[in-house]
C-alpha cells in the first residue's frame, strides 16, 4: 500500500466565511512536509456560505445553523472522510455533536489551542472572538481545565472586533479595523493577557501581529498541524 493510501482523508467543513477556508487550506499545505503532491494530505472541502450566521443563532438572534452544518458533515462524510476540522470557531458549538453523530472524528480547533497555550506555560491569554463564541464560552472550559484563563474585550471593544470581523467577511477591511483589534488585543495584554488568541479566522486577516506587545496565537494554524499530524498518523 502507498503513503496516500494509508493517509486519512480530511473533511473541511468551511464556507464560514469563504476567505477562512482558503486561509485554512493554505495553512494545512504549508504544515505539511511534503515533498511531492502524493505526500500531502487527501481532503475534501464543503464550502458552503449558506449556512446561518453562528454567533447570532447563539445570541437568539438568528437561525438555528444546525440542519445546514449536519448537511455538510453527512456530504462529507459520504465522500469517504474519516477526520472533520472546521476552521470556523464559533461553528464549534454546534458541530462535536453532528460530527459524533456522522461517526466522524473531529479534530477541535479549541482544544488544539488550549492544549498549545498550556504546553507554553501561559498562565492568562485574551481572546478575540465573535459575540457567539464569547457568550457560549466556547474557549472558557478548555482553557480553564489547562489552567489558562480567559480574558475578553468590554463591550465596547467587542462591538469594535466584530465590525472588523464583519468587514473581513464583506471584503472592505482597511487600516482603522486593523487598528482597532490591534486597541483591543493591547487592552487585553495590559489586564495580563501573555498571548492573544485570534479565535476567530478572519481576525488574522485583518490584525497585524507586529502591532501587539505579546504573541498572537493562530488557532487555523495549530488546527492545520494537528489535522496533518493525525491524518499521517498512519503512514508509520
């Protein structure tokens, strides 16, 4: 048997939002040590921009995504994937559930960043987030259980991350929503924040790291190592 056939296919359940995905996926082929194309991981992307938006179904503001994402897992499942990652964190509070239903093995972009925090020793990390994710505390109890704690923008500095994460997803981010993840990730860090986590995707896709005074942790980027990690796992 070749090393392809003994890799795990991998679901990507993306489309939350488009530019995630193509982020995500350029992330699993960098962490990838490959050295031809038949070395890389065999995957399978779902990307569908239909589904409802997370973080105001978890607000009670919107449609439940639950059908949509079970959909995709099932299309992906069907497609003969073993391994589901979702670069979308805040889809997190919807999806463990739909991914142990398909039988299918999620690899958790929470816990694979709570788990990096701790091996680093970080005693307190900020987290810039969706509204959903914060209120559903999706980060809260696996940081907690690595002996991390959580630290949030206030208010109104979580109203200025999610106008920046809404123009990422709209295509008209510029220098002032830049700015202000960069304001908020700085606040955080002088409450004692040692790592900022851009928990959600397009975060990065605006925020400059360089403007931060502590690491910006990826979690797209811990996601895709682990992802390559287990899917490779049985090449031996």
């Amino acid at each position: 048997m070749t090393s392809l056939g003994r890799a795990r296919m991998v679901g990507v359940l993306g489309g939350m939002g488009p530019a995630a995905t193509v982020d995500f996926y350029g992330k699993l082929v960098a962490e990838t040590a490959a050295t031809s194309d038949q070395e890389h991981v065999p995957v399978v992307i779902w990307g569908d921009p239909r589904v409802p938006d997370r973080s105001t179904s978890l607000l009670g503001q919107g449609e439940d995504p639950t059908p949509q994402l079970r959909r995709g897992i099932g299309a992906l499942r069907g497609a003969g994937c073993e391994l589901l990652a979702v670069p979308c964190n805040t889809a997190h509070a919807f999806v463990p559930r739909l991914a142990e239903e398909a039988g299918l093995e999620l690899v958790s972009i929470v816990e694979v960043t709570a788990a990096a925090l701790a091996a680093d020793g970080v005693p307190a990390a900020g987290l810039l987030a969706t509204t959903g994710t914060l209120r559903a505390d999706l980060y809260g109890p696996a940081l907690r259980r690595h002996g991390v704690t959580p630290i949030e923008p206030d208010e109104p500095g979580q109203r200025e991350v999610m106008a920046a994460i809404a123009a990422v997803k709209g295509g008209h981010a510029g220098r002032e929503h830049a700015d202000a993840l960069a304001a908020q990730a700085r606040s955080m860090a002088a409450r004692g924040a040692r790592r900022v986590v851009a928990a959600c995707t397009e975060v990065l896709l605006a925020l400059d790291p360089a403007t931060v005074p502590v690491p910006v942790v990826d979690p797209a980027r811990l996601l895709a190592r682990e992802v390559v990690r287990v899917a490779l796992a049985a090449r031996g």
